[in-house]
C-alpha cells in the first residue's frame, strides 16, 4: 500500500480537486481489491464532493461486511459522524470488536467514547475490554466506574438505569479487598445509585480504619450520614473534621450544629473556642437552629469581619432572619465609630458594607437624590487612597462609583445619561484601571451606543482566558455579525472550544489511565458543557452569517469541522454565559428595572435564539424547507423578526414553486422602514441595516437555489425576477440611503449631547463631573471617541 499516494488523495480533496482524488483512489482499489479502507476513502471522497446520499448507500453496504481494520473503522466513523449518522458511526466499532476483538480495535473504541464524551460507547467498550483482559484491574475498574456513569446519563434507558450498576457493583465487589481510594470511591458512587446507601458508611470506614479520610469521601460520609439520620456518626465525625483534622468547613460545622440539636448535646464551649470567619457564622447557624435572636450573633460576626468585603453576602444570607428595624438602628450607632481606631482602607471597606445593608434594608431609596449625594460623599471621603494602592488592587470605593451608574441609569435609562456613566467610568478607570467591574460596565455601555471598537478595547483590557471565554464572550460578541462582521474577531473567543476538543480529551484520558475516578465525572461534564455551549453554537452562526456578508468562503471552511452537524447538539445547549457577574456588586443581584434594557443587544439566557437562526440557516443552505412552530420568537430583535418573516414568507414562496402573489412579500420588504430603533446612537441602528444587507443576500441564495426549478412557468421566473428587483433595491436602499441619514442623525444626537453635558443644568451631575474631575476637554475627548467609533461602522456597511 503507497502512503504517499493517500497523502496526493488527501490533499486532492483539501484542494477540492474531486476528479483527481477519485481517478488516485481507483488505481489503488484496481491494485488492492482486497483492501476494504480505499473502497472507504473512495466514499470519503463522494462524502465531500457532495454525493452524500451515493457515500452514504455504500459505506452502510460496507459496515454489513464488518471491516477490522484500524483505519478503515477511524474512516467510517469521520464519514458516518459527518452525515449525522451517530449510531452507525459507533456501531461499526461494537461489530468489530464482537467478532474480531483485538487490544487495538478495543481501546480505540474506547478513547472514541472519550473524545465524543458518550458514556454508552464507553461502558460497552470497557465491558469488552475487561473481557478481553480479565486479569486486568483497571479494566475492571473502568468497566464498573462506566457502569456509574451511565447510570447517571438523562440518556440512559431504565435497563441501564437500573440493572447495568447492578453489574458494575458485583464487579467492584468481586476486587475486594479494595487496594485505594479511587476504588473506594467507585465502589460508594454505586452503591449511591443502587440505592443501597445504609452500606456507604461501613465501606468507607472499613478500608481507611484510623487513617485520615480523603477529602472526597469524608464528604460522602458526612452526607450519608446526614442522609440517613445517623445523629450520632454525624457528631462524632464533624468534630473529628473540626477538631483532629483541624479542617475549619463550614458545612462541617452546619453539620455539627444540626446533629447536636437533633441529640441535645451542649457545643457552645466548643462552637466559641473558634474564633474564625466560619465559627462566628456557625454562631448564627446554631441560634437559627436553637430557635433564638441571630441579632446579637450577627452583629457579634460584623465586629470581628465587618471590614472584610465577603461580610455583606455572609449576612445577607440571614437578612430575613434577622430583626430588620433592630439591625437597622445597630447600623446607624456603629457606622462612624465600630472601626473608628482602624486605617482608613478597613474604614472604607466598612462603609461599603453598611451602605449596601442600609440599602438592603431600605431598596426604596435606591436612585433617589439623597442616596446618589450619599455615594458622593463617601467616594469623595476616601478618593486619596487611590495614589495608597498598588496598580493591581482594586479600589473598594469603586462600588459607591458603580451604585451610582446604577442608580442614574435606573431613573433615566437614555443615550445622554449612558454617556454621563461612560464618562464617569472613563475617568474611575484611570485610577483602577485593574477594577473588573468598571470594565465590563464600560464594555456593555459602549456596546448599547453601537460603539464596538470601544467595547473591543476595554474587553481586551479585562484579560479573559481559557474557559472564562466561555462564560463572558457574550458582553462582547453577541450577535457579532450584524454588529462587527469581522471574522478574525472570534479566533480568540472560539479558541476555548478548540483547545476542548484536545485537552479536555486528553485528560479524561490521563484520569482513566491513572485511576483518577473521582476526577473524572466533572471532566467529562466540563468537556460537554463546553462541547454544547451556547455561546459556541452562538459563534458558529454569526460565522455563517460574516461568511456571508462578506463573501467569505474561506472563513466558513475554516470553521467546517466545528459547525453543527446535528439538530440535537442545539437541543441540548448549555448556557454557561455569566450574567450574574455583572451584578456582583452592591446588592449582588440583578436589578429588574435595568436588566432587560441593559443586556438588550445580548439574547436572553436559555432562550430559543440559537434553535431559530438555526432553522432560518438550515432554510437558506436549501437543508430544510422547513421552521418549527413551537419556537419562542420573543428573544428576537425588532429587525430580526422582519427577517424572519420575509425569509418564511420567501421560503414558502419556493415551496409553492412560485405560483403565488407577491403582494405579501412586497409589504414585508415595505416594512423594513418600521424596524428603525427610537433613538439612533444605538446598536440597533448598524443591527438593523447589517441584518437588512444579510437578509437580502440570504433571499438572493434562496433565488440562486431554487431558479432551476422554474420547469418552465412564466409566472414562477416573473416572480423571481421581482424578487430580485425587491432585493436589490433594499440593498441600494441601505447604501445609498439609510447609512448616509444614520450617520447625520447620529452626528446630530451626539452634538446634542455635547451641549446639553458642556451647559449641563442638572446640579446633581454637575456634582458628580466637579467630583470627579470631568471638565470640557474630557466631555469633548469622549464624545469624540463615541463619534470615531460610530463612523467606523457607517463605513463598514457601505462596503457590504
């Protein structure tokens, strides 16, 4: 066999040189007509030619003859996994090692299983594995491990929920004596899910007899002990943790608290003679549970950590336990003087923290006058402790800062006032310029004034890696293609998922191969929440639609062996993006008043936005003819909505072959018009004329689809060619006239909002710019900054 002639074919069908590939396969099938894998690369050859049904039809005549070897299994597997077909793309793998099982056949089915995070593949791989190789013990671990996590899969049928576990135990049990406590572990995980909990106990103890506990399975132990009320282990046990083991867990003291209620047993010696971040909590745990005040145990915990930030959250968690009017008037006798004889950063980080309570406590005062000239204040008190920092701490002060953004937005959520918070972020910033919030305030405020390239900068600023791209992209690439359609602008954001298919794989690998079970279940959850993320699929479309704006077929290609291949990847989404994160300041919650205007260019979360551009691809690819009914169009913006009527109303026109009045569609052309945003310096603006520039060449690719089909009918190709002048005059439309008026109009509503800030009337912003030094030159800067990125994007469309 010439390795070097499959290299030519390769590289033929890289190339797109089809015919070549082709003449290059049938020489080596002519002189190797035994060999089943060129008969296989003949049909990966048909595959990306466009002959999927031809490829298809004979890889399944070739997976009855049950091939073995490596690399024409590797082959049909790619073939049968890039035509959907998942199961047969796996069962050639299962036939192969029933009737010619082999090491090799065996584990790569195996590491298959890992690398698709399919834990069926890997039980039934292990299973023939631990037959192949009896003797061997990790074989039989990976089998009854793999057991568990099948199991646990919302795939599993109730066989495998029920009676494969059943299996993996009696192998775990077969192994005894148990040699660690991985296999401990294994061993415990079954029992949980054969339901035979009251054994978990004695499993454990037994094999560590006084040795310390591994941490996993002291956390298994203390929550079956808790499970199963056994009062008298769980007080032991949390005191040995507590005390022995020295391991100061709060959970282990909620532990303690609730089984020494539960017995009557007296703790407050020892609850007391901890003097710690957990222990003073616990105090307030134990007064719950007696049934008695936490007020005095809180404020007991505010004197000790009152000038640490985490205070808030801690109690917060109590806030309705505790006496509202009573902690109130505790705030306002210790506010000035609880940490009086402290320096001032713990001052700070003090008032923070009774501004927050005061404000929990009070919600209604939130954005009013006085609570805005409260923040003032306080910011102004401690500013000089800026120069004190160093460049990489952030300031605590900074939350007086954004409770204020907070608060003028929630009054006034207009462009003026958006721009009134850019500059005061703009100018914190400079003196923490470290501050996570800040930033990623900034990001999304210059994102809603349709400033990209100032969102870009300041996203660039916050220093995202790895998976934190993930959950924190979307502050910046959502919707990316009707907003920046560049490409190159997602290699950095869709480096995660890449990197997942290598290393998350690579180290599932490594955790099986070296017994790290109790490792394992979690990597394989974080491989698929990436594998499935929303954000992903997310990504992937917007390339579909810059491809397509920008007449790009090189970057949809480079995406190719990322893009969606089956409808249940969209099913099954996990969406992993981070909101909260946002509002992890003041309050620490979202603000109903604001979250839907400030995350208004984002698709809501766990929404159906992914699954409905989908479909509308799937429609202009010519893949589907159809769009579900059942999907929930409320996430869509105003302008998409018009793109999803008119590609419908078009789709539908085809599938009518064309024998229909236009009149419809005209109307909904006509209506584009009434997508305009109500204020102009917005990202709805380059949102809308982008989506009218993509919607009219995804119709012109539907035309160039279906004008084969005329079979002749007058009327269908009248049709086509009134589609046509359609399309083409919203497309001169948005060059020639939309774009022009949006760049006037936005120039005029921005020169308005220079005015009204340089002769600003409202004192309490005046207040704020004397505060924090904004005057004219800056007013001028940024609002030249705000214009510069606007006039970026007006040219961008004009090149489309």
């Amino acid at each position: 066999m010439s390795t070097q002639k499959e290299e030519e074919i390769f590289k033929a069908i890289e190339n797109g040189t089809f015919k070549f590939a082709a003449q290059q396969c049938s020489k080596l099938i002519k002189k190797y007509p035994k060999a089943t894998y060129y008969q296989v690369l003949n049909n990966y050859i048909l595959l990306k030619s466009g002959k999927q049904e031809e490829s298809l039809t004979n890889c399944l005549s070739l997976m009855e003859k049950t091939p073995n070897d490596i690399d024409s299994l590797k082959l049909l597997h790619e073939i049968f996994s890039e035509l959907g077909k998942f199961n047969e793309s796996f069962q050639i793998f299962e036939n192969a090692a029933k009737k010619y099982p082999s090491f090799e056949i065996l584990t790569t089915w195996f590491h298959l299983g890992c690398e698709k995070n399919n834990v069926k593949v890997l039980q039934k791989a292990s299973m023939a594995l631990k037959s192949f190789h009896s003797k061997q013990r990790l074989f039989q671990l990976w089998s009854a491990f793999t057991s568990y996590l099948l199991s646990k899969s919302p795939d599993a049928s109730v066989m495998e929920r029920n009676i494969i576990p059943k299996v993996g135990l009696k192998t775990m049990q077969a192994l005894k004596p148990l040699k660690s406590e991985q296999e401990v572990y294994i061993l415990v995980k079954l029992l949980q899910v054969t339901g035979d909990v009251k054994s978990i106990p004695d499993e454990i103890l037994t094999f560590t007899g006084t040795d310390k506990l591994d941490l996993e399975l002291q956390i298994i132990l203390m929550d079956t002990f808790s499970q199963l009320e056994d009062y008298e282990n769980l007080y032991k046990w949390s005191l040995v943790i507590l005390k022995d083991y020295k391991l100061d867990d709060f959970n282990t003291w909620k532990y303690l608290i609730k089984s020494s209620v539960k017995l009557g047993k007296d703790i407050e010696e020892f609850l007391f003679g901890y003097n710690t971040r957990n222990s003073r909590l616990a105090v307030i745990e134990y007064n719950l549970a007696k049934g008695l005040s936490v007020n005095e145990s809180a404020y007991d915990y505010l004197k000790f950590m009152g000038t640490k930030p985490c205070a808030f959250l801690d109690i917060k968690a109590y806030i309705e336990s505790i006496d509202k009017a009573s902690f109130s008037e505790w705030l306002v006798g210790n506010e000035l003087d609880l940490f009086k004889d402290t320096d001032d950063h713990k001052k700070l980080i003090w008032e923070v923290n009774v501004t927050k309570f005061k404000l929990l406590l009070n919600r209604q005062s939130f954005g009013t006058t006085d609570f805005i000239s409260g923040l003032l204040t306080k910011f102004e008190k401690y500013k000089s402790l800026y120069h004190a920092k160093a460049k990489t701490d952030f300031h605590p002060g900074d939350e007086f800062i954004l409770l204020l953004v907070q608060s003028l937005l929630s009054r006034d959520f207009s462009t003026r006032t958006i721009v009134i918070c850019i500059l005061i972020l703009e100018e914190v910033l400079k003196k923490d310029e470290m501050e996570f919030h800040l930033r990623i305030w900034l990001v999304q405020l210059y994102k809603l004034i349709n400033c990209h390239s100032q969102a870009s900068l300041n996203f660039a600023k916050l220093k995202v890696k790895n998976v934190q791209y993930d959950i924190m992209s979307h502050y910046l690439v959502s919707r990316l293609a009707t907003l920046n359609p560049d490409g190159s602008e997602l290699e950095d954001h869709f480096s995660i998922y890449k990197s997942n298919d290598l290393e998350s794989v690579y180290f599932i690998k490594v955790a099986f191969n070296q017994g790290s079970f109790n490792k394992i279940e979690s990597m394989l959850q974080f491989h698929k929440r990436l594998d499935h993320s929303f954000l992903k699929h997310h990504e992937l479309l917007q390339v579909n639609k810059i491809s397509r704006l920008l007449n790009d077929r090189d970057l949809l290609v480079s995406y190719k062996d990322h893009q969606l291949t089956s409808a249940a990847a969209l099913q099954s989404e996990f969406d992993n993006r981070d909101m909260d994160i946002f509002w992890d300041i003041g309050l620490h919650e979202p603000l109903p008043e604001l979250t839907d205007k400030i995350f208004a260019n984002i698709p809501a979360k766990n929404s159906d936005y992914n699954k409905i551009i989908d479909a509308l691809e799937k429609v202009v690819s010519g893949k589907s003819q159809t769009i579900s009914e059942n999907l929930d169009l409320s996430c869509l913006s105003l302008a998409e909505r018009w793109s999803f009527d008119l590609i419908s109303a078009v789709n539908k026109l085809f599938r009518d072959q064309g024998e229909c009045d236009l009149t419809e569609i005209q109307k909904l052309y006509a209506q584009f018009n009434s997508t305009k945003p109500e204020t102009n310096l917005s990202w709805e603006s380059t949102h809308r004329l982008l989506n009218g520039i993509d919607t009219a060449k995804s119709i012109q690719h539907l035309i160039t689809l279906n004008s084969k089909a005329s079979k002749g009918s007058k009327s269908y190709s009248n049709n086509i060619d009134e589609l046509k002048e359609f399309n083409l005059s919203l497309l001169n439309s948005i060059r020639e006239v939309e774009v022009p008026n949006l760049k006037d109009c936005q120039a005029k509503e921005l020169k308005q909002i220079q005015h009204d800030l340089l002769f600003n009337e409202q004192q309490q912003i005046s207040e704020i710019f004397d505060s924090l030094n904004i005057d004219t030159l800056k007013i001028n800067t940024i609002i030249d900054i705000i214009k510069y990125s606007t006039n970026e994007q007006h040219k961008l469309i004009r090149l489309l």
